[in-house]
C-alpha cells in the first residue's frame, strides 16, 4: 500500500476518486483532502498549505486563512 501511495494513484483510480469528491461537494458538502500525490495537487484548485517555519512553527496559507493573534 505504502509503494502505491508513494508511486501515485492510477489514472483511472484518481478520475473516480475525483468525480466521486465533485459529487459530494454538488450536493454541499465540503471535503478536506490531505495529500503528498503531486497529480492530486494538479487537479484540485483550491488548496490550503502548510509551510514548516523555525522552531517548530508552521505557516498556513490558502483562501479563509488569516493570522491568529499571539497569546498574550
């Protein structure tokens, strides 16, 4: 399973899974997909990432992210 995941998804594979996600959002649900798979990147537009920052931070940066005030 691990090699799959790190060699990709089949084409056809990723078309249903694809489709199968544009469905659900049609009916109004909204989906969150984590992934490494570069061709998923590609397909999907709209996109939240997260950037490794010092001292075991992170960046998060997409449409809806804002900065969250310092805790005083």
């Amino acid at each position: 399973m691990d090699r799959a995941i790190r060699e990709g998804l089949d084409e056809e594979v990723l078309d249903t899974a694809l489709e199968t996600l544009a469905g659900l959002q049609q009916d109004g649900k909204l989906i969150g997909v984590i992934s490494h798979v570069p061709a998923l990147k590609e397909r999907i537009s709209t996109q939240i990432q997260v950037i490794t920052q010092t001292g075991g931070r992170s960046l998060i940066s997409g449409p809806g992210c804002g900065k969250v005030p310092a805790e005083a």
